[in-house]
C-alpha cells in the first residue's frame, strides 16, 4: 500500500519519448523541467501548478496532476509545440 502523502504528484504522459519542457511549483515558486515522456514529478506546496511545452510538433501530451490517488486536473494537447496548464486549484 502506498503512503499516504501531503505532495501533489504530477504526471507526464502520451507520445512515448516525446520531449517537453516546462515549469512546475507551488505556493508561487516554480522550477524548470525538462525531459520526456513518461515522468512524474511532485509538488509539495499549495497550490501546485505545471505548465508543459511539448518540444514538437507532434504526438500527444497529458499532464494530470493528483494528490493522495484522486485526480484534480487533467489537460492534453496534440497541437504543435502545444502547452497544457493544470493546477491543484
């Protein structure tokens, strides 16, 4: 079983491999990412935001952001170099 945990975990999935770059943070400090598909990263401060570039033209980018196993926000985009915002609200 896993942890219960006060973080906010925020995935990267779609287009195996597929590079993105972007910022993720909370309680208003942010920090640059990059990488590729898939990845996870977390957030420990409210509220938790990403904002993923996907570095191509295409495939597909999803970034869903959760907490303690329950969804809060789920964006995709397929669009060239397309960017997604999800937050914790």
């Amino acid at each position: 079983s896993k942890a219960i945990t006060t973080n906010y975990i925020i995935e990267i999935t779609g287009t195996n491999s597929l590079e993105f770059m972007g910022s993720i943070g909370g309680g208003g400090s942010s920090r640059s990412i990059e990488g590729s598909i898939p990845a996870t990263y977390e957030v420990s401060d409210w509220p938790a935001v990403a904002v993923i570039q996907k570095k191509g033209e295409y495939g597909t980018l999803t970034v869903k952001i959760s907490k303690n196993g329950r969804m809060l926000d789920s964006q995709t985009t397929s669009a060239s170099y397309g960017v997604v915002t999800v937050s914790s609200g």
